[in-house]
C-alpha cells in the first residue's frame, strides 16, 4: 500500500497539475521543506496540514463526510 505521501503527490498531481508543490505548502501552512519532507514519507504529516489539503483539493481525508467543514 502505497503511503500518505504517495497519496497525496497524486491527488495534486490530478487535482493541481500546474500548481508547484511551494505554493501548495504554503496553501497548507507548512514550508516547502516540510512539506516536500511529508510528501516523500520523512516526516509525518499533522491532521491540520491534510485537513487544509482536502479542502484544497476538494477531496476527502476517509471515507465520504455527511457534512462537510471548511478548515478556515
């Protein structure tokens, strides 16, 4: 299975293909640098940074959410 990383790398890559991963870092609240260091598995990524990148990619975190809350 891949990892949360992985995932994630490719629901951007789908989702934002022309976005750069700084800008997308940015949108979460992270560095690039830490950012970067999640997506290729060296670091955890905190439940507020995939909260913030769901909503950025209009995806859900698990399973498919009744209501629906915007990390502001």
């Amino acid at each position: 299975m891949d990892g949360i990383g992985e995932r994630e790398l490719e629901q951007m890559r789908q989702a934002c293909p022309d976005a750069r991963q700084q800008d997308i870092a940015r949108e979460v609240g992270t560095t690039p640098d830490a950012f970067s260091c999640a997506l290729r598995g060296q670091r955890n990524f905190s439940s507020l940074e995939l909260a913030r990148l769901a909503d950025l990619l209009d995806t859900c975190t698990g399973s498919s959410p009744t209501n629906r809350t915007r990390i502001g």
